[in-house]
C-alpha cells in the first residue's frame, strides 16, 4: 500500500496484513480523494479508526494542515507510529473513540469514519461529533462499510459502491 498522490506520493505505509486492520484499496482511495479534493486545502482532519493511516496520511499528502489519528489496539497503534514518522502535522493518539471525542474540544473540517464494519459505530459516532460540536460548518464525513445502516440527519453529498464496500460522503452545515 503507498501515497497516492501529493507531497508524500509512493510513500510506503506499513499495515496492509496485519489482523485488525482493512486499508483502502488504492483504486478507492484515489477516487476518494478525487471527489473530496477541494475540501483538502488547509483542513483540520481526522482519522478516527484510524488502522495503517492511509486515509489522514492521503490529506496531509494533499495539503491538510494537520491530521489526528486515533488507534486503539496496541500492535496497529505502533505501525501507525512508523507510518508516521517524518510526517509534518500528524497528531497520534492511543485512545478508545468515544474517549478521544469525550475529551477533544478541536473542530474538524474532515472526518474519516472507517471503523471495523461488524461494530456498526458510524451512526454512533456522527451523533457524537455532532452532539459534541466537533465539526466546523460546511464539513465533511467521509464512511466506509459494508452493511452498516447509517441513521443520521446529514446531507448526502456522493454515495459510491466499490465490490462490497460502500463510500458515502456527508456535509455538516449548522442550522
């Protein structure tokens, strides 16, 4: 698995085999960011369920201003800790997700939702995000899944189907 585009385009990211993690494949990911492009420029992301960090390490490649990734489980954590290395503005954090959004007061323009798919925690976590005012206006929610059931009172802004997995992106605008 690399960077597919901008600055840190080729770049290894470590994580592709290891239990516990599904990266992005590259094809979804470079269209992914072909329709998220012109929200990229100077946002504040996160990647929550973060894994390898392919998808905030694909923003910060794409001119982000910065990136938290949040990993729970100890061995993915430490791969994520190389694939970040020499990485400018990646802020890694070892926490559960509902602590990290419990305790976080940074507003987000980019989110990332790729949880493991059997948890179901994308409604969940939008709810928080929401409820916790964790996201600037006019952001952006970027879920992958496969069955999920997504409740939420979002705007949808692009749905797409890769195989069995689905991409859909949402936009926040306050009331």
């Amino acid at each position: 698995m690399r960077v597919i585009s901008g600055k840190y385009k080729g770049k290894i990211i470590n994580g592709f085999n290891i239990d516990g993690t599904r990266p992005t494949m590259d094809r979804i990911k470079e269209s992914l960011f072909g329709m998220i492009q012109i929200y990229l420029e100077d946002s504040t992301c996160l990647d929550l369920f973060a894994g390898s960090g392919s998808l905030g390490i694909e923003a910060l490649s794409n001119d982000s201003k910065q990136c938290y990734f949040v990993e729970k489980n100890d061995i993915i954590f430490n791969i994520l800790k190389e694939n970040l290395k020499m990485m400018e503005n990646a802020i890694l954090i070892k926490q559960d997700y509902e602590k990290f959004l419990s305790n976080i007061n940074t507003k987000f323009d980019i989110v990332f939702l790729d949880p493991p798919y059997k948890l179901n925690l994308i409604s969940k976590s939008i709810e928080i995000l929401i409820k916790k005012e964790l996201l600037n206006d006019n952001a952006i929610i970027i879920c992958e899944y496969e069955t999920e059931k997504i409740i939420c009172d979002l705007a949808i802004l692009k749905e797409k189907k890769y195989g069995s997995k689905f991409i859909t992106i949402y936009k926040y605008e306050k009331n």
